[in-house]
C-alpha cells in the first residue's frame, strides 16, 4: 500500500467519526510487519466498532462491541472499500 492510499483511507475513515487510537503502529497478523494503525469511534461511545488497517499489507479488520463491557467480535465479513463507499 503507498503513502497515498493509507492517507486516503486515513481521511474517508476521520470523516466517518474514526480517530486513531494509538501512535504506535501494531504487529499486523498477516504480513508480521509493525505497521497496523487502530482506529476507533471518536467521542469515547461505548459499542461500536474498531478498525485496524496495516499500512504495509492493506490488510484490513473489524471488530464490534454492542454493549459496555461486552467482549469485541470480529466481523469476518467486514470490507474496507464498502465500508468507506
């Protein structure tokens, strides 16, 4: 993925209401490159969903959290290009 396309995708998810949720970039569990970047809902709303997209890979995974205190599921079937469309 080139610089390019992660701002693009960094802008569409900001204007959705993601925020990053953590500076530093996380180990990406298809390609073992430190460079996933964690989104989250803005605003600290509890449920929801969390997104992490690896800048390396384009790999991209979603997980959801209906409840407080509720553990997060992953959405096996979540697609970042339908979801930004």
């Amino acid at each position: 993925m080139t610089r390019a396309e992660f701002e693009a995708i960094d802008r569409a998810l900001n204007k959705k209401g993601f925020r990053l949720d953590d500076p530093l970039p996380h180990e990406c569990a298809k390609c073992k490159e430190r460079s996933v970047a964690v989104y989250m809902l803005r605003g600290g709303r509890y449920g929801g969903r969390d997104i992490e997209v690896c800048q390396h890979c384009g790999d991209a995974r979603s997980w959801r959290r209906r409840q407080i205190g509720e553990v997060r599921e992953e959405d096996t079937t979540f697609d970042l290009a339908t979801f930004l469309a």
